[in-house]
C-alpha cells in the first residue's frame, strides 16, 4: 500500500548548502560567519542571493567583468563577511593579464583596486592562509616579488603544513638566478615534498635537486618514484620502448658508484617523461592550486537561519496505481534473486530479465498482457547479481514486425525499433564466480538461446564476487569488466568476443580490504574520461578509481583533506547534479542513514567537497543491495530518489523551487510491501512516459505503475552508429549504447546531466514543451549536440564521423571554399596497436588547383582552420606557383609513406589514358565511377567491420591498351585519386586486442606473374590521406610479364575518385615562382557547418555558414596568442603556430610580378612542415599540446632527447604560446540560459 505523511509535508534536506570549501581547506579558510546581526527579511536576502549567485556564476564561467560589479556590489552590502571579498580579490586576480595591465591607466586602476579588496580580506580574515596567498598572487602578478615573498611566509605562518604553500613560495624564489635564492627555493620544495611524498609531480620535480645536490637522499627519491609511478611502466614502455623501472635501478646503482653525471641525467629523463602523464598532472593540481579553488560559493548556515522564509510549495506528487503483481503465462518464477529491465529481443518494448536460484529467464509481454518466457537458461551455482549489457558488438539487421502485431499507440511515444541494433548479452556474478551467456539470434526461426562462453582461467577461478560493472575503461570502444570479490577489484580488458584479458598490474587498486559492493562509472572529475565510484558495505569505505587513461586507475579517497568525513564512509550511493552547478554530486547511506555530498569543480580534473549534510525524516536504509535509485518519477526536471527499507521503499521527491535555487528532498509517499523487498527497479514498464516501480517481494513481482501527470518528457536512446550515404555501420569508437556517455539537456531554466546506463535515459521537463539544448558527450570524448529537442518522443541519435588533420580553405575568385586537409602524413602520438606508434613525416607538397585559387585584392589568399579536436603545430606554409602549358596537368605526390616513398616532384601529364577495365575482388565493374574526377567514388567493398576497417577488397586495373601492348617496356605512372576514411588509434588498440578481426592494412600493389598467378610488388605503395587527394605511383620496371594489370588491396576504407596512368611521357616545360609570405594572422573563428556527402565522398565544410559555440573538450597547455604569426611561419626553423579547435590562420602571400605567359595555366604547390595531434583519449599525451614537436626528434615522446634550448624558442613560449583553452566555454555550455 502507498502512505503519504499526514502532516502538511516533510523537508527531507531542507536546505543543501554549500558551506564554502571548510571541508577541504578547513585550515585555509576563513569562517564566513554570519551575513547579518538579526532577522534578514525575505526580500534583502533574495536580493543578497541573486548578487551572490550571479556573481560567483559569472567568476567560474571565466566572465570575469560581468562577475566583478556583481561581487562589489556584494561586498559593500556585506562588508565585513568574507564571501564577498575574497570572491572579489580572486575575480580581481584573474583579470590581472598581461594584456591588461599593458593598459597604463586601465592597467594602474585595476591593480589598485585588486590590492585595496585583498587588504580588506585580510583585515576581515586575518587568521586565514587563503588571506595571504591570494595577496602573494595579486603581488606576484604585479611583478611584486619581495612583498610576494612575504605574503607567502605570512601564510605559511597560518599553514604551515600546506604542501601548497611551500611549493608556490619554491617556484617564487626559483625565478632568481642568485644562488641564496636558489638554495632557498631548494629548501621550500623539499618541506613541499615531505609534506606530499605522495605526490609524483613533487617528487620528480624535487628528484632534480636531489641529484644536483648529489645528496644521498636521491636513492631514496628515485625509490619513491619507483612506487608512485608503477602504474606507467607498462604504457610508457609501450610509448617510448623506455623501462623505467631499469632507468631507476640504474640510478641507483650509479648513486652507489658516485657517478653523477649519470644520475642527473636520469632524473632529467624521469623528469621529461613523466612530467606530461595524467597521474603527474592530477598530482600537480594538488599544489598548483588554481584560483577558483579558493572561491565561497554560499552564505553560512547562520544567513538561511537569520532569513523570514515564506511556506514552500511541494513538488507535483507521484500517482501510483495499486500494486499487482505480474502475471505469468506459464509457471511464475520462484526464488528471485535480481532483476533487469530491457529490451532483449530487439522488438521496441521492454522485457523482464529474472536471475533465480536455478535458471535465468527473459520475459516478454504478449497480446493479453502475460508474461511469457522467451529464453532461459539452467544455472548451477549461487548467483545474485545479474547484468544485460552488449559485450560482443554484434550489431545485426532486424526484421520490421508485422503490422498485425503492434499495439496501437499513440504516435508521440512510438517505441523505437531501429532498423540496425545489437542484442543485450547476460552476465551472472555472485558467490560462485562469474558466468557470461551469448544472446544468440536465429533469424531464421525467430529464436533466441543463451550460449554460455568459457573465459580464461584466471577470470573463471574469481569465487565471492560482491559487484561487477562494465565500463569502456580504456575508451577502445567496447565495455570492459570491473569486478569486486572479497579478495580485492580486478579490471579485465574486454577482447571483442565475449571474453576478457586481466590489467589490473597496470593500476594503483584500492586495498584488498575494500570489498567494494557497488560499482558507479561516471566521469567524477569532468577531465572526459571514465572514473569508478566504490563503495562498500562491508568496510564502510568509499573513494573512486581516478581514469589515468590508457587502462591505468589510481585510487583515491573522496575527500583526502578529512580521512573521517561521511562520504569517505558510505556504504552504497547515486549520482546525480542536485545543486545543477555542473559538479557532480552523491547521496549516499552511512550507517543506514542518507547523506548528500555536494562538491565543486573548480577546473576538469580537480574536485573539492564541498559539504556532507544529514538528510533528516528518512526510515533507516536497509537492504542487502541497490538500496538506492535514482528517476524523475514526476517528469518535473529534477531527479527524485527512492530509498529501500526493509519491506518498504520511501520516495522522495526533488524539489526545482528550493528558496537556495538548489535541490532539497520532500518524502512524497511511502510503498509497503507484505514481505521484505528484494529488489526493486525504475523503469516505464508500460512506455507511457512516467517511470514505474518494479519490486520483487517474496515470490512475486510486482508492479507500481505511474499514473502520470500533465508534465512532459522525453527519452534518449543513443546508438553508435555511422551513416555514409544510405549505409549504417557500426563505428567501433564507442559501444553500440553508448554506456558511460553523458547527457546533459537544459530546458527552461532547468539543466539536467545523466550517465547513460541503458538503452535509454528519461528525462523530465516539467511544464517547458522543447527541450533547447541537448548534448551527448560520447565515451571517446566527442560531443553531438541537438538543439530544441521535442517533448514526450524518444531520439534515435546517431554518432557522426569526426575527421582529423586542420582544413584548408582557398579564395576561387567569389568566396573561401574547403580544398582539403593538411599534415596527414604527421601525426604526433598516433597508435596503430599496442606498443606500435605511428610514423610521423613532417612535410607535404600539395598541389593547388588554379581554378580554386585566385587573387584577392591583389594577393593569394588562404585559410588553415583547426575544427577538430586536436592541436595543429605549424612550422612553416609556403606557397609556389607553378606555370605552365594549358593543356598539361601538373601533380605532386601527396602521399602518406616515408620519406623514399613519398618524395616530392611535380609530375606533368599530358595524355591521361583510362585504364582497359578496372573491376573489383567480385569482378563488379567499377570502370564507370573512376574514369573521371565527377565527384562519384568508386567503393570496392561491400562489408565494414570498423570505421576505416573494411572486407579485403581490391582494385583490379587492366591498363592493357593498345598503346601499352605496342610499347617495348613500356613506362607507366598510376595516377589514383581518392580519399580515406580512417580508423582512430581507440579503434587500432581494440582491433590489436581482438583475435576475431584483422588489424588494417594499407594498400598493396600486385601483377601478374606470367604463371597464371600475381605477385606483389610493392607491399606498401603509400596512399592518399584524409580527404581527396592524388597520389603518383611510379611502375617502370614492375612488370614481370607482357601482362600490364595491376591489382591494389587493402582492407582500409578507402574510396577512389578517378584512375589513370601515363605513357612514356616526359617532363613538360614549367616555371616555378616562389609567392613571398604577406602576412600571417591567427584568430578565433569557429567551426564550419558540414557538407554530408550524399554518396561515398567525403564530408566537406561550408566556410560561410559558421558556428562560435565552443565545440570540443579543452586541450591543456599553451596555444598561440591571437594576432600576427608571420615570424613564426615564415621558414622551416622549429618555430610554431599552435592552433587549437576553432582557430583559424589567414595567410596572405605576394602574387609574383610576372604574369602567366599567354596559353598558359597557373596552379601551385603549397608546401607545409608541421605535426598534428588528436585529442583521441587513446593518443600518447593526446590531451596536452605538450611536449612541443621539433624537427630534429626521433620519435614522439622523445624520453631521451632535449627540447632544443634555443633562446628563441624559448622566448617563443613566454610571447606568443601563452593562450589556454577555456574550460568553462565547454563545460558550463548547456548550463547557460
């Protein structure tokens, strides 16, 4: 039965406060105290409110000048309360640019103002570091360094246990070349470092002065790095074929033999390639404090006491139906021991997934509303937990259902049945180990059954599993498995075929002792890739697994600052935004009561707690699992939550129009049950939009159904799939379910973010009637955003290609149109398997097409976009035009190979001959699609595994004319013009992993043998990169017989345009002239909108149609500052322009004084060195722009080589590579009204 309290309603966390960041910087900051002696009337404190709440809005959105009125404004309300003017210094800290303060007047006027606010907080807050940190920065940024100093030794008279402190008063001193100086900043490290010996970046940093010094505490260091670093033996090994474990014993063994020269170089190596790891960047955020941390971002408990609030008004409650208990159409299952809901046999409509104490069975509903099986399986062994999840990608063309079959429905909540799905595999985990059941159609018959699949001897020995979770932990595209028994967690890497490869050796895992019993994946920290969420029952701990990226995990306590703080002790818990502010937050149970955990994020990678509060009026949390769901049960925008106890489930509803303008909790109702509550389950049973409450109670299942309300909804359903004309494929970036993605949607005022755990995720929206911004934040870090999403419908999103490699854009005369893409054959960081990094070739010579460049206003004008996301590294663009007679046709060859295979010479051709026939692997003829360049690709290949992984397929030529039979050793050059659409290295590193597919192959080249057979002749002839280009294949003396086919195959996908070959022709007459660089000028542009091929070409760009929104995750480092780049493009000398997403370069060069002689052309070769680099979570360093590329490496990282130490380069990275992506322009996007 459904009981609701009687009394008018009940307050369940009546006010969620944030109490600035006591809890993580207790001994650094100040108490805010109260805002004001006696009662603050309703009207001053939503006027006191909305300048608080706009003002710090404002200050983390990096809007720093609308922030600062707001928190002036603030402060002389208040001031003598700390929140106003320490949020002020800070906002008035971050204005202090260079740029601005290069203003002299605007520039004295800000520095005045900054240094008056930080006074005030320390007179207001002299007792607090934070008081007299900020005021070192404020001097520090003035160029201040003595009374920087000094503010600094103030707060550490306040803190001197801050490893913080210590460390920013190390890097203070360490900028003066005075040995005193230096000796000092040495001696403030050191404390930094026995503070943190924790902290790797401390230790790799302070490894240096310890070898400088030859102290004999270095052996100890080089230990300590030893121990903090295991996780990155194996990765970097594989990344840099260097051991560390043998650098460090050797530096061991050459402190003992007094051999210093070598132990400083060590450690400069350890230095060099670790400084730029995940782990090393997470612990240099504990000491690099940024800014924002030190923001307060609510009044204190005694202002919401202080204020007269009027009543508040209760959220819509939830209609229930009476239980009943589902019907069987056959014998009702016994024993239950879990339940799943989902759609098993692909039809659109959810099915029962029943786990007893003998068999697993699938249910599904028929005509008269029965239950009937439609699948089982016997089960031997004590199980009791069971998950549906796709673990073998198996992505299959369904059957539509006859019409006579459907239910009529209405058309606004039409089930989805795609046309292509994949089915839901099972997975049993309990007492008795681990079993994993194939679901294995029979399209034929109709018919489904569950195969058992055998798995290693290491994964099927595991006994006592307590929770299991699939996650894509290394972000290749497919779910990996996450086990917890009582013996500790393991990570298993899933191979592709339903079976798993143990990693856990490459991650720091949490004690054994831990015996985890609930598993949340979630990106904690918003840095996009995956972290685990651990809780346990049994010890009473809680933390999460930090993504180190690559497969790498590190634990880590929720709030280190406070080892016995109440979320480092929760038992089981949900996740879910409740404040809205962008951070996740948990309620959780602690000793059988709720607690709500509300955290900050002052930049991605960095989370504070913010504050841990009591949820008061609740029943004690009981129950052996999943005591806590999370839904939006009355479709009002916010998350409601639904707690077990014992024989009943309490709902509390999650109120929008809390007096804070954050969340507090009404418990709604309560649902009885006769018998204790085994498992319950939310979800909408019956499709109508409002989620349902399904219980198993003794041996029945049943049914709360929600009656529903006016308020509307909408569900996302997210399949990875591909469309490349008519044709739908499978990606391989991301599971088919896009399981672990983020969905964040706002509508009205209300912004809502969800981790998709199914094959769909509800949302509600309350009265609004459009949702007007949605965004998927895929696994793999790429976004997709859909704008006025309609209400009470479900979405069928489908993941779109995200290419590589900057744009080029040229001026033909009337507008900038896209030509092709740059730098394919350098990228940085790329993987094409485990341990195998690609290739880089720094340079290109691309031939450009006269009719698709012409002078603009007097020059040649053109345009280097980045839209992807990636950083693109420019060494030098120059441009040559090339004369000559009309009826020539000039090529270079724009080939991906080595150097040997892809030199540069401008091939003239005269007399283009069309190939006899040209036909592929099945003999279709594909003559007619590449006989000219029509825009119309021939696509040899029929089945796609991967993106940019195809069917062995072949193009078979026969250049067998006349002419060439006529010919005694005839002289032939392949022209071949097409375009490639390429696997990512998350793609290479899973197909590396999967025994069942074939690792990509580039083209070979073969011809007959003159014994009936073929023979290659080139196993790799190179081939054309990215988007449409030619490349030259050169065939003089490849022949072995009077039989002139060639044979090109590959299991890449690539399509081919146009093919031709030439005839003994010899160089054409040209002129070449050198077009000098004009002026070259970066700025901030945007992306341009896509042009879908409605075929198999390639996506191309519309450079007028142009969105600003930022569209892509920030990169970390620094990029080129906008305004003029010329010097650092003009010659091929190490000096780059860095573009990031969005950023465009507009070049300019000289038309040359001669004019084009009379029956002549003009086209040009456009010369580029340069790297580029994806922000792929798969690429070595893929989300820093560092360490810089230089010509002269041997590879990428270079661990055993040196940045060159040029003074202009140097100086290069403090003039011009000072930008930094905003991280807020990103993350805070969908937030914004």
């Amino acid at each position: 039965m459904s009981t609701r309290p009687t009394h008018h309603y009940l307050i369940v966390a009546a006010v969620i406060l944030f109490v600035g960041v006591l809890a993580l910087f207790l001994t650094l900051q100040p108490d805010a105290g109260p805002a004001g002696k006696g009662p603050i009337s309703y009207d001053e404190a939503q006027k006191l409110l909305r300048l608080k709440n706009e003002g710090v809005a404002y200050l983390e959105n990096e809007r720093y000048a609308e922030s600062d009125p707001l928190l002036e404004r603030l402060t002389e309300e208040l001031p003598d309360e700390v929140i106003g003017v320490q949020n002020l210094t800070i906002c008035r800290l971050l204005q202090l640019t260079p740029e601005k303060l290069a203003d002299q007047q605007a520039g004295k006027k800000l520095a005045d103002q900054s240094l008056a606010t930080v006074a005030q907080l320390i007179r207001i807050a002299p007792e607090a570091s934070t008081s007299y940190v900020l005021s070192a920065r404020i001097q520090q940024a003035l160029g201040n360094e003595s009374e920087a100093e000094a503010a600094f030794k103030q707060a550490l008279e306040k803190s001197p246990e801050s490893a913080a402190i210590w460390f920013e008063l190390s890097q203070l001193q360490k900028q003066s070349a005075k040995p005193e100086r230096q000796e000092q900043a040495n001696t403030s490290l050191k404390r930094a470092w026995e503070l943190q010996p924790d902290n790797l970046f401390l230790t790799i940093d302070y490894l240096q002065v310890a070898a400088d010094q030859k102290s004999e505490q270095a052996q100890a260091v080089f230990a300590q790095v030893k121990q903090l670093a295991a996780p990155l033996v194996e990765s970097v090994k594989d990344h840099t074929r260097l051991d560390l474990n043998q650098l460090i014993e050797t530096s061991l063994q050459a402190i003992q033999d007094q051999k210093w020269n070598l132990v400083t170089r060590n450690a400069r190596i350890l230095r060099n390639v670790l400084i730029a790891e995940d782990l090393v960047k997470s612990d240099r955020r504990r000491v690099e404090q940024n800014p924002l941390e030190f923001v307060i971002p609510d009044f204190p408990p005694a202002f919401y006491a202080a204020v007269e609030w009027p009543d508040q008004e209760k959220p819509l409650s939830v209609k229930f139906a009476e239980p009943e208990p589902l019907e069987f159409a056959g014998e009702a299952p016994a024993d239950i021991k879990d339940l799943q809901v989902a759609d098993f046999d692909l039809d659109g409509k959810p099915d029962l997934i029943l786990l007893t104490a003998k068999q697993v069975q699938v249910f599904r509903q028929n005509q008269e509303g029965h239950w009937e099986a439609i699948v089982s399986a016997p089960v031997e062994g004590d199980f009791s937990e069971i998950d549906a999840v796709d673990l073998d990608a198996d992505v299959q063309q369904l059957t539509p259902q006859p019409a006579a079959e459907k239910k009529e429905e209405p058309p606004t909540i039409a089930p989805i049945s795609p046309a292509r799905d994949a089915d839901l595999d099972l997975v049993l985990a309990g007492k008795s180990g681990m079993l994993v059941l194939e679901n294995r159609a029979d399209a034929k018959q109709g018919t489904r059954q569950l195969v058992l699949k055998p798995q290693v001897d290491s994964l099927d020995a595991l006994r006592d599993v307590l929770a299991i979770n699939f996650s894509d932990l290394d972000h290749d595209g497919d779910l990996d498995l996450v086990a917890s028994t009582e013996k500790g967690l393991s990570l298993w890497s899933n191979r592709g075929n339903l079976s798993f490869q143990e990693i856990s050796a490459n991650s720091q895992l949490p004690p054994a002792d831990l015996a985890a019993t609930s598993i949340v994946r979630v990106d904690w920290d918003r840095d996009v890739d995956l972290d685990l969420i651990l809780c346990s029952r049994i010890s009473r701990q809680a933390g999460y697994l930090e993504n180190l990226r690559h497969g790498r995990f590190r634990w880590r306590t929720f709030d280190e600052d406070d080892p016995k703080s109440a979320v480092n002790q929760f038992e089981e818990c949900v996740l879910t935004d409740f404040d809205r502010n962008g951070s996740w937050d948990l309620v959780g149970v602690q000793e059988k009561k709720l607690q709500l955990a509300e955290t900050r994020l002052p930049e991605p990678g960095r989370m504070q707690i913010a504050s841990v509060t009591p949820m008061q009026g609740t029943e004690p949390v009981e129950g052996q699992h999943d005591v806590l769901q999370t839904g939006d049960l009355n479709n009002d925008g916010v998350l409601d939550v639904v707690t077990l106890s014992s024989k009943q489930l309490w709902v509390l509803l999650g109120s929008a129009q809390h007096r804070t303008e954050q969340t507090a909790f009404v418990a709604d109702q309560v649902l009885t049950n006769s018998k204790p509550i085994q498992r319950f389950r939310l979800a909408d049973l019956n499709q109508d939009g409002s989620l349902d409450v399904i219980m198993v109670g003794g041996d029945k299942v049943l049914l709360w159904q929600n009656q529903g309300n006016d308020y509307h909804w909408i569900d996302v359903s997210l399949r990875a799939e591909q469309v490349k004309g008519e044709v739908k494929s499978a990606s391989g970036r991301v599971n088919h379910y896009g399981i672990g993605s983020l969905i964040e949607l706002r509508s009205g005022a209300i912004y809502q973010p969800q981790i998709v755990a199914g094959q769909s995720t509800h949302f509600g929206l309350g009265k609004q009637t459009v949702a007007e911004a949605l965004r998927v934040l895929w696994t793999n870090g790429i976004p997709v955003n859909i704008i006025n999403a309609k209400t009470d419908q479900r979405i069928y999103e489908k993941q779109t290609l995200m290419g590589s490699c900057p744009y080029l854009y040229t001026w033909d005369g009337e507008q900038f149109t896209f030509y092709t893409d740059l730098l394919w054959a350098a990228p940085i960081g790329l993987q094409f398997g485990k341990g195998i990094v690609a290739p880089s070739r720094n340079w290109e010579y691309l031939r450009i097409d006269g009719d698709q460049l012409k002078a603009k206003d007097g020059y040649y004008e053109l345009r280097v976009t980045e839209e992807l996301w990636e950083a693109g590294y420019l060494d030098t663009v120059q441009l040559t035009a090339v004369d000559h007679p009309e009826e020539i046709d000039i090529f270079s060859n724009e080939k991906v190979g080595p150097p040997d295979l892809a030199e540069f010479k401008i091939h003239t051709v005269q007399n283009p001959q069309t190939p006899v026939a040209a036909v592929n692997q099945r003999g279709r003829d594909v003559l007619s699609e590449i006989k000219e360049v029509d825009d119309v690709y021939a696509k040899t290949f029929d089945e796609k595994y991967r993106q940019g992984l195809v069917e062995d397929h072949v193009l078979e030529l026969d250049l067998n004319t006349e002419a060439v039979r006529k010919a005694k050793a005839p002289r032939i050059k392949l022209f071949l013009t097409g375009w490639l659409y390429p696997t990512d290295t998350g793609i290479n590193l899973a197909l590396s992993e999967n025994p069942a597919l074939p690792s990509p192959r580039p083209p070979s080249l073969s011809v007959p043998d003159g014994k009936g057979d073929w023979k290659t002749i080139q196993p790799f002839m190179g081939f054309p990169g990215g988007k449409t280009k030619t490349i030259v294949v050169d065939l003089a003396d490849q022949f072995l017989a009077d039989d002139y086919r060639v044979r090109i195959e590959t299991n890449m996908e690539f399509y081919w345009d146009r093919v031709f070959f030439t005839l003994d022709e010899s160089p054409a007459e040209l002129m070449t002239r050198v077009c000098p660089l004009e002026t070259a000028d970066l700025q901030f542009r945007g992306f341009s909108t896509p042009i879908i091929h409605s075929g198999n070409g390639p996506e191309r760009y519309d450079y007028q149609s142009l969105s600003r929104q930022i569209q892509w995750p920030p990169m970390q480092g620094g990029f080129t500052r906008y305004g003029d780049v010329k010097p650092l493009v003009e010659q091929a000398d190490n000096r780059l322009v860095i573009l990031g997403a969005g950023d465009e370069m507009r070049l300019r060069f000289q038309v040359p004084a001669e004019p084009v002689r009379p029956g002549w052309k003009r086209d040009f070769i456009l010369y580029n060195v340069g790297w580029d680099k994806d922000a792929n979570l798969h690429t070595i360093l893929g989300q820093s722009v560092e360490p810089l590329p230089f010509r002269e490496m041997q590879s990428y990282p270079y661990p055993t080589e040196e940045y060159p130490s040029d003074a202009v380069l140097q100086s290069d990275r403090e003039q011009y590579h000072t930008r930094r992506q905003s991280s807020a322009a990103f993350w805070k996007h969908i937030q914004r009204p």
